[in-house]
C-alpha cells in the first residue's frame, strides 16, 4: 500500500506545486507564467484564480490536520508512512518529506499572492476599476497571503518573510527568517487591508468558497487569539463584526459533513472540492473504511482512544458518531486490535465520499462554530465568564448537551470545559495541536497523555512522547537549510 499512496501523492503533488522547488527564485504555477503576461483584467483574473488553487493542494486536503490532530491527543498515524508515524509520536526529522512539501506548498502560494499584487498596479485595464474589483484583488490575495503565512508561523515559529514576487539574483532570494511576532504583525496588516472584499458574493456558493469580510474578520480573531501576546479585546472586537454578518450554526451537526448541506449559514470559507476532476479531493479515501472506499489497505489518521474516552465522557454521541465510525477489519492495528483478525477499529469520517480518489467533499477553513467557543474563550479569559456561558451553550445545544449554567465551574475550570468542546466539536479540522499551545496545556495534556502499543500475544507497552517545549513547532527541512544559507533550524532538531 505504502508504494502505490506514494505514486498517487506525488503524482497529484507534481501537478500542484512542480515549479515551486525554490519558491524565492522562480516563477509560481497560475493561469499566466511569464512576466509581460499581465495585460488585461482577465490575466490577472486567472493569476488569482492561481492563488486560490494552492488550497487544492496536498496541505489542505489532508495535511493540515494529521499535523494538529495526529501530532496531538486526537489520532494515531495509521497507515504505514514512516513520515506520518514521525508525527505521531513526536519525533519529526528535518528530512521529513511532508514537512518539506508543506513548506514549499505554502511559500509557493504566497508567492502566487505576491505576483498578483505586484503586476496588477501595471495593469490598466478599466474593467479592474468598476465596481471596486481592484481593490477587492488585492483584498482576496492579501487574505490568501495571510492564511498562508498563519499556517507557516503556527507550524514553524520564525520563518522568512517573502512579500515580493522572486528575485532573479539567487543571493538576493536567500532570505533570513523573521521573528514570529512580526509575521504576525503583516498578517495582520494583510488582513485589515484585506477588508476591501466584499460582504458576500452574487450566489451563496461563491459567498462561501471566495474570500468575504466574514472571512477577514474570522480569520483576525484566530490571529489575534493564537500569537503569543494574545489581545482576547481584539478577538471580540473582529467576532462582534462577523455577528454581524448574519452567520449563524447549521441545525443539525452531522449534516455540516454530509455532503448535501456544506453550502450553509455556517461555512465562512470552505474549499469547495469539485469531484471526479483535477480539483478533486483524494484525501477521503486514505480515511474512509473498505465499506466505502472498496479497498481493503489499513487507512490513516486512525482516531484515539483517548478522543473516544472524550466523547464518551461527555455523553456526547452525536458529534461522536458524526466524527468517527467503527468498522470491522481484518488488519492488525497496534492500539486498537493487535492482531490481524476479525475486529473493530475507529475512522475518520468527517468525509464520507471517497470516489475513488476523487471525492467532492469540502474543507472547512473557518466556520462559526470555531468562532463562537472562540468568543466563548475570549469572554471567560478576560473574566466575564457569565458572558462565555451563552456562545458555549449555542454549541452544546445543537448536540443535545446539558446546558452548563453560572457556577458550575470557576473561571478555570470553565477554561478547560471550553477547550474540551472545542475537541469534540473541531476534531479532524485541524485546531488541537494550535488550541493547545494557546491554553498553554500542550506539554502537559501530551505528557500526562497515556497510550499503549499492543502485541497480538496480549503484551503492552506505553507511549513515550517525550514532549517538550521545542517539539511545539516542526523542523525547518533540510533542503531548505541546504538551499538557504541563512536559514537556522529551530531550537531542538
């Protein structure tokens, strides 16, 4: 199985982000690829239809969630990618092949931004000034920027800031990292730029695949939330603004993954994943069981025990059941079922339709649901916890959870029963591992964490994840320590 995920991967990779090997230095892959190329409204049309393609690519399909849910509490490897199992149990490698491949896909993406925003100031076509669609341009890749560079800073710390289009000069790309702090900083910047979008769109499907306020406004509250010197009076403030957008929670939790329903009040930007064509989603069927994938090879991302245990403590069944389905099997799995007998393990199922290697289901990147225990974090950190109750019980309502009322809990307590929800209700969306770091329990929750690998002749041994502060954030690959001269690895690797 290992040969033939890997022929697939690297052939859909190839596509993506074939001329992004040195992100600094050359062109970026779009609609238009040469430097006089952009004439016309319609070019630069395309070049930012180019930077959106780099949410089709693998990091977004499914990366972006075994590095914050495998890496944490929430899931096992699975599978047999020795570099998915490096994850899992904290010991990534700076010749980590994913780790290199998210790093050159989302540099390639910013620099798609940066060439959109560089060449649309030399176009003059009058089509970009009617109805503001220029300033809306540079809105939509200032966003792309910024989500870009989010995901960069989370997973690496300090990484370089690249905010032109390549240089020809090889020595003039090479560029040194900079401090998180600041590229939380031009995020930021980006970000408020970035509010020359629109409210909405001409149809709800655009309104929720394209770049909005909502959007912005979203993604500045997580910003703002997630640096190290947090401003929880800026999270509300950017929240208050997409309350106002009119978003609110889809009625039925399990139908947010259905397939049917992900065009909802909810969704605040999802990529919309077009089944059985290039901008297909391959990552379902590397989750899904053989019932519905119609193969029999162990799968990835193999939901916890200790998620499990969450869920059942809670009472919470329906988020339970939307998020993981159990399956008989008949190969051996080292936590759940040892032996390669007949037996019952758990699956990721937040995406349920794997045609094939060509599913159509979509990727949340930002839905309200976040936003509201979002707020709900934000009131109890500041200490109106009486307030936080009313956001967290929006979400426990729809699930069927008792209502937590004021008392219950003091403001600590009441801290950690809103990180928990947001377990429950964000598995497989790629928010544990950064939801962590920002409650400061990551080295505690991982370390206190206790798992077991099982042998099929009844043996047991536990899991040593060996966490420290320095495992918070991934290596900078080698191959760019090796191409960048000015680059340093990260304390620890």
């Amino acid at each position: 199985m290992k040969t033939k995920l890997y022929i697939i991967i690297c052939f859909l990779m190839a596509a993506g982000f074939s001329s992004c090997k040195k992100f600094l230095t050359e062109e970026p892959e779009s609609s238009a690829t040469t430097g006089n190329a952009y004439k016309t409204a319609s070019d630069i049309e395309a070049a930012l239809t180019g930077v959106y393609n780099s949410l089709y690519t693998e990091y977004f399909v499914w990366e972006f969630f075994l590095l914050s849910d495998v890496r944490s509490d929430n899931a096992y490897a699975g599978g047999d990618a020795q570099e998915v199992y490096q994850y899992d149990n904290l010991a990534v490698s700076p010749l980590n092949v994913r780790v290199f491949y998210d790093w050159q896909q989302l540099y390639n993406g910013i620099a798609k931004a940066n060439l959109v925003l560089e060449k649309i100031g030399e176009v003059k076509d009058v089509a970009l000034d009617q109805g503001n669609r220029r300033a809306q341009i540079i809105g939509e890749a200032k966003f792309l920027r910024a989500l870009f560079y989010f995901e960069l800073v989370k997973n690496f710390g300090d990484v370089p800031l690249v905010m032109q289009f390549g240089k020809i000069d090889p020595a003039e790309a090479n560029v040194s990292k900079s401090p998180a702090a600041e590229v939380y900083t031009t995020i930021i910047t980006d970000l408020n730029d970035a509010l020359a979008v629109p409210d909405s769109y001409s149809t709800a499907s655009l309104s929720k695949s394209r770049v909005t306020k909502g959007a912005v406004y979203a993604l500045l509250a997580k910003v703002y939330a997630q640096k190290s010197d947090r401003d929880y009076n800026k999270v509300l403030e950017n929240i208050k603004h997409v309350e106002e957008l009119g978003y609110k929670l889809h009625g039925n939790y399990d139908e947010l993954f259905d397939g049917s329903h992900y065009v909802n009040d909810e969704a605040i930007l999802e990529i919309q994943y077009k089944a059985s064509t290039p901008q297909a989603n391959y990552g379902p069927q590397l989750l899904l069981p053989p019932s519905i994938s119609g193969d029999d090879w162990r799968k990835y991302c193999t939901p916890s025990k200790d998620l499990i245990k969450a869920f059942d403590t809670e009472g919470d069944q329906i988020r339970k059941n939307s998020t993981v389905l159990f399956e008989d099997v008949e190969w051996s799995d080292e936590f759940w079922k040892p032996c390669a007998s007949a037996g019952s393990v758990p699956f990721t199922y937040k995406w349920r339709h794997a045609e094939g290697w060509a599913s159509g289901d979509y990727v949340y990147i930002l839905r309200y649901a976040d936003i509201l225990l979002l707020k709900a974090e934000a009131l109890n950190a500041l200490g109106r916890s009486s307030e936080a109750l009313a956001p967290l019980n929006m979400v426990r309502d729809r699930v069927d959870l008792p209502i937590i009322k004021a008392g219950d809990f003091s403001d600590v307590q009441l801290a950690d029963k809103i990180l928990n929800e947001r377990r429950l209700e964000l598995a497989f969306e790629g928010q544990r591992w950064s939801d962590l770091i920002r409650a400061n329990k990551l080295e505690s929750v991982m370390g206190a964490l206790k798992e077991y690998v099982l042998t099929c002749e009844g043996g047991s041994k536990q899991m040593n994840y060996n966490m420290n502060l320095d495992k918070r954030l991934l290596p900078i690959p080698q191959d760019e320590l090796n191409r960048n001269t000015k680059l340093i690895q990260n304390k620890g690797y």
